[in-house]
C-alpha cells in the first residue's frame, strides 16, 4: 500500500479491479479545503485515460512492475511467442498487448512489461523507431522532392506506410512505430 502523496508519474496503481499507470499529476493545495492529487491514469489493458483525484493520506495499492528485453521468436495461432533474455524461458503474449505490432521482425528484441507479484504480461513495446526496407512501391520519379504528397510503400514487415515520392524500392526508411510515420531515409 502506498499512500496518495507518493504518486510519481511511471507508478502502477491497482484500483476497481484493473491496473492504470501514472502519466501525469498535480498536487493541489486550493485556499480552502483539503490538499489532493490530481492525476492522469492510462488503463494498462484497454490505453482508456482517464482523470482522478486522490485526498492526501488516501491509500493506494500499487503494483510493482518489471521491464525486461525479449525477444521474439515466432508466432503461433494469435499469440507471438518471446524468450526472455535473461532467463531463456518461452512466453507467448497475445497480439492485443503488442503495441506496433505491424513492424514486428522474428528476432527483433522489445521491452515487455510484467505485473511482478502474479507474472503476467501486461503489454509489450516495440522500439519507438525501427528501420525497414521498403520491398514494394511504385517507382519515383526525378525531381519528385519540393512537394509534400505521399504514396503507400510495403516494407519487410508486410504493414503499408506513406512515404515522399522520391523513396524506392530497397531503399532503407526509418517508421515511428507509434503512429506507423514515415521519418526518415536511412543512408548506408
């Protein structure tokens, strides 16, 4: 138990059944009334945000959390399957708790994240930028860079990303996986 004065933005809470992390907060001292935390929660499961606000001294059950690399290995059904780097033992996590999932590559190493106390994976991230070669799109043509019009290209992955109309096929892009955005060009 953890009392309402300790929350810190990156904090796991268990509250009405489900586990939500801190993404923001303020400590409130309005002129009359009690001091509160104001705080900002994202569902763990669901990514539903929601705003709460705690009195001082409240009691709160907090979850402890642990980060660790894993790598993926393969998938099988609906769930892909990742080895922890550390101890080597095969987990299978669910498609749903992936977050850019679409640029996901055999081999690839992403930050899973467990409740502690039980085991269980709660979600897994992929790097924020990942690099790609692009193996279909239509060809460019010379001189097709002063504009910002964008065309759909296939990278490795298999997922479909819009990129300036001067990229080609082999050609090396970075993607923010978050959104699936076109940043960059990679030079070799």
């Amino acid at each position: 138990m953890m009392n309402a004065q300790d929350i810190k933005n990156g904090t796991c809470i268990r509250m009405d059944g489900r586990l939500y992390f801190v993404i923001d907060f303020l400590h409130v001292k309005p002129g009359k009334g009690n001091t509160f935390m104001r705080t900002t929660l994202k569902d763990v499961v669901d990514g539903r945000v929601l705003e709460r606000r705690f009195n001082i001294g409240e009691k709160l059950e907090d979850v402890r959390v642990e980060r660790r690399p894993y790598q993926f290995l393969y998938k099988e059904g609906d769930d892909y399957i990742f080895m922890n780097q550390e101890t080597f033992e095969q987990h299978p996590v669910a498609h749903a708790l992936i977050n850019g999932v679409d640029f996901l590559l055999e081999g690839m190493i992403l930050e899973v994240v467990t409740d502690s106390s039980t085991d269980t994976i709660l979600f897994a991230d992929m790097p924020t930028k990942v690099q790609m070669k692009v193996t279909y799109t239509e060809p460019g043509l010379k001189g097709d860079t002063a504009t910002n019009t964008l065309k759909p290209a296939t990278v490795e992955s298999g997922a479909t990303v819009r990129v300036p109309l001067f990229i080609s096929e082999g050609e090396v892009i970075e993607i923010d996986t978050r959104d699936g955005s076109y940043v960059g060009r990679v030079k070799s």
